[in-house]
C-alpha cells in the first residue's frame, strides 16, 4: 500500500507541484479507508489493489513511448485480476483512450488491442490453471454466483448510507470526485478516464447482489479508483491553495 502511495507521487509530480503531491498523497492515504486497509486489516487484498492500480497509471502515463506499451500494460492488467477480478476493469482505461483517439489508424487499433489482451491472458494464465484445478472449470467466479442487477443498481445507498457509504465515511473520496470537474487544458484527457472508470466501477459494485458490503469500512470495492480519484483531490487542494 505504501509503494503504491510512493508511485502515486511520483505519478502526480508530473501534474501537480511537490507540495500538492505530497499533500494529495498524504491525505488520500489518511483521510480515507487505506490506511485502515494498509494498517490495521492488511490480510484482505485491498492495499494490493491500490499498489496494482497505482504501478498500471504510473506506467500508462509515463511510458507511452516504450516498445511494448500495450503489451505491458495488458500484463499489468491481468495481475490487477489476480488480485481481484473486479480490478481487471482498469483496462478499460487504455480502452477508452485508444477508442477517443481518432488518429489511430484501424491496423494499428486491432494491433494495440490484442497485446492488451494477449499481455491480460499471459497474466491471468496462473488463476485460470488454479480453478480448473480446484474446480474443474476454467472460468468460476463467487462474485458471479451471488448475481447481479444491472437494471437496479443501488447507486445512492453506496455512496451515502450510514452504515459504509463511500462519501458518507470517507468524504475526502466525495471531494475528489468533485474535484475531477475542475479541467484544466493539460489534464482534460486525465479528468475524462477518472471519471469514467469511477462511474463504471460504481456502476458495477451497485449492481452486485451484496451491495451493502456487510462489515466493509466504507465500500472497500472503490478503492482502485482512488489513483485516478487523486488527481481531483490534487486539483481541489490546489484551488484551496492558491
């Protein structure tokens, strides 16, 4: 958890002054259900969540030049779904961005689209031996069992009831969100992929037939949006700044 806080600086340096790095940083690591999740429940896979989610941004915004961007970013993609399969969904990021992209020349697309997911393959190689094994299957998934309501999703009691509610229990997650909407030229695009790959998320988590998250402390599905999430808050913390 705490090297994914580190790349996650490193990440916003890029954007944002040292000062409001650290502070975003700092924050997002003590105002929020991280640190119970790094330091006090740590057997759960919540702080590697966040450490996955963190190294894939840092690469995917630093490293576009490399040889085998998108294969690589595929690879971190599948371990993000051996951690937890929800968390595979950050591919959905490159996703977009390649889809916007209206330069992109159609050879080139299907080309970047299937080392993404040959690279995602190669890594969820491992989980798939390991249900076929246990299960006899090579696709199970208790997430999938429980069920799903796509047509009801339960948007506002995640986010605001009083039990574990996202904004409810930790507001700071809230305040970033809202920060996502104060676009600048340079972060238009980074503001753009934030704030769909939270909606998406919310989207699925409120869907699930367990919603309500049982004894989460506020809903611990969320937290691998908070790397995206940060640039809001480094921008919110920013305006208060100046």
């Amino acid at each position: 958890g705490l090297f994914g806080l580190y790349f996650l600086y490193q990440l916003l340096r890029d954007y944002f002054s040292e000062k409001i790095s650290v502070l975003t940083s700092f924050t997002l690591f003590a105002a929020t259900n991280l640190f119970f999740y790094i330091a006090v429940e740590p057997i759960n896979s919540h702080a590697a969540s966040f450490f996955v989610s963190s190294i894939f941004l840092y690469y995917f915004f630093k490293h576009e030049k490399d040889k085998y961007y998108y294969l690589t970013l595929g690879l971190l993609g599948g371990v993000a779904g051996l951690v937890r399969t929800q968390d595979a969904l950050i591919l959905i990021v490159p996703a977009i961005r390649l889809l916007l992209n209206r330069k992109r020349e159609f050879n080139k697309l299907i080309s970047y689209f299937s080392q993404l997911t040959v690279g995602a393959f190669l890594s969820f190689l491992p989980q798939i031996y390991f249900l076929k094994k246990i299960f006899g299957t090579f696709w199970y998934s208790p997430y999938i069992e429980e069920g799903f309501n796509f047509t009801h999703p339960e948007i506002f009691h995640v986010l605001f009831n009083n039990q574990n509610g996202l904004f409810t229990l930790t507001p700071i997650i809230g305040l970033a969100f809202i920060g996502l909407f104060f676009t600048t030229k340079k972060l238009k695009d980074v503001y753009g992929l934030a704030i769909a790959y939270f909606l998406i998320q919310l989207y699925l988590v409120s869907s699930w037939s367990a919603f309500y998250q049982g004894g989460s402390f506020s809903i611990r599905m969320m937290v691998t949006t908070y790397p995206l999430l940060s640039f809001g808050l480094a921008a919110l913390i920013e305006k208060i700044n100046k």
